[in-house]
C-alpha cells in the first residue's frame, strides 16, 4: 500500500484527492493537513473506518508521497519537507513563477516530483493533439487560446491554458514571451501573424474548459477539453503517486507518466 499526504485537504481539490484515496486499494490516507488557523484542523479528513484528523503542518504521520494542490509558496515549503526527509511528490499546484521552478528543479534532484498544471488524461492527450496541429499548420493560422474557470480561481490565465500555449509556441518556434498576448483593449490594430492570444472566462462554478483554434483561410481547427469533475485531476494525481514510487529523483510531468512524450 502506497501511503499518501494530502495538503489542503479540506478544500474542494483536496476533498476529491480523500475521497480518490479511499476508493483506491492501492493507497492508504496517512496524513492530512491545511493552513494553521484553517477552520477544519481537528476534524476527520475522510469517511473510512479509521479516519485521519486534519493537522495543521505537513510534519506528522510518515508517508511515501506528497499530493499537493495549494498554493506555490506552500506548495514549495512542502516540497522542500519532502526533499528533506527523501518523500516524493505530486504537484498539481499551478501559478508558480519562473524563479519558482528553478527552486522546484532543485529540490527535485533530491527527490522524485511529477509537476505538472493539470493531470487529467483527457488534458494531456491534448496536449499531444496541439503539437500535432501546430507542426502541421505552421504558421498559416492564427492561434487563439480560450479558458474557463470557476470564479474563485486566483490565477489567470490558467497553468493549462499556459501549458497549451507553451506547446504551440515551441512547436512553431516562438516564445510566449515574445509572442503572447494577454490582453486587448482599445485601438490595438491588426492582429499580427505570429502572436498567440488568450481570452480568460471566470464565472460561476465552471470546473474547467479549454479551447485551441488554428484559424486559417476558409476553415477553423478547434482542439477543445472540458471538465465536469475533479475527479479526472485526483484520479490523475493518484496515477502518478504510483508511477512515482519507481523514480528515486528527478522533475516529471504527466507526459512522462503517461508515456507521451516523443
């Protein structure tokens, strides 16, 4: 039995990641905690027979992997725990600046991290399905990057929405630096040939929707996923939990775990 951590437990990702734990016989709840001062430390993290009492640290009960769905100053603080004491981890955790994954990087040469902005299956088959339009489109089509999310999701674009975006723009040699746009207002002027657009939509309770178009002369491509449960992502953290326990160090992403990458 693998013996799992969950961090941030008691929010909505992390209640997914309990409940994933429990259904699966593979996996054992060991530890679970939140934020100090969180309103839920002190109470049962999930409905088995011997259920785990939400802390309010990651140091506690010994386990084997870290899932990780918080924040990128926690979530970083967790990982450098893990590192420590030679645990592994999934970070599905998104937001994280560039001097963020260096750090991340670094603790992974300590250990074994899958990182990765979303672990959906679905997702990342697309992901592969991008690449595949972009390196045959080439730069004959317009690229335009269009996410939806719940209105209380704090960053923008989303890490998936980025995700895609890198994975076109390294595909037809560009930069999301230099060829992002991320906003338009106002007399902006023709649309230039080799930017990569993004429009964000936050509303209501949308899990997540992602939509690509290659845009050309007479014809539109639409390489479109869309969530209706969280369950994909804590499914998916699970998969890579187990694919991790083989690995002693290093920085994956679901790619790796699924076998994608060429």
């Amino acid at each position: 039995m693998i013996q799992l951590a969950i961090a941030g437990a008691a929010g909505r990702m992390g209640q997914s990641l309990v409940s994933a734990c429990e259904a699966h016989e593979s996996f054992v709840l060991a530890h679970a905690f939140e934020q100090p001062g969180h309103a839920s430390v002190g109470q049962s993290a999930g409905s088995g027979q011997s259920p785990v009492i939400l802390t309010d640290s990651i140091d506690g009960p010994s386990f084997d992997v870290l899932i990780d769905f918080t924040s990128p100053a926690a979530s970083l603080a967790n990982l450098a725990s893990c590192a420590e004491q030679g645990r592994k981890a999934v970070i599905g955790t998104t937001g994280f600046s560039d001097a963020d994954r260096e750090r991340m990087a670094e603790l992974a040469e300590k250990t074994a991290v899958v990182w990765a902005p979303n672990m959906s299956v679905g997702v990342n088959i697309t992901l592969r399905l991008l690449e595949l339009a972009a390196g045959a489109f080439g730069d004959d089509v317009d690229v335009e990057i269009i996410e939806a999310h719940h209105r209380h999701k704090v960053d923008a674009p989303s890490g998936t929405a980025l995700k895609m975006g890198e994975v076109v723009a390294e595909t037809l040699g560009r930069t999301l630096d230099e060829h992002g746009v991320f906003a338009r207002q106002g007399h902006t002027g023709p649309r230039t040939d080799k930017e990569i657009g993004f429009s964000t939509i936050r509303a209501s309770d949308v899990i997540g929707e992602h939509s690509v178009w290659f845009a050309g002369a007479k014809e539109r491509v639409e390489i479109t996923h869309k969530a209706s449960g969280r369950e994909i992502y804590a499914n998916g953290a699970l998969r890579c939990a187990q694919w991790l326990m083989e690995k002693s160090s290093g920085l994956f992403d679901m790619q790796d775990v699924l076998g994608l990458k060429s």
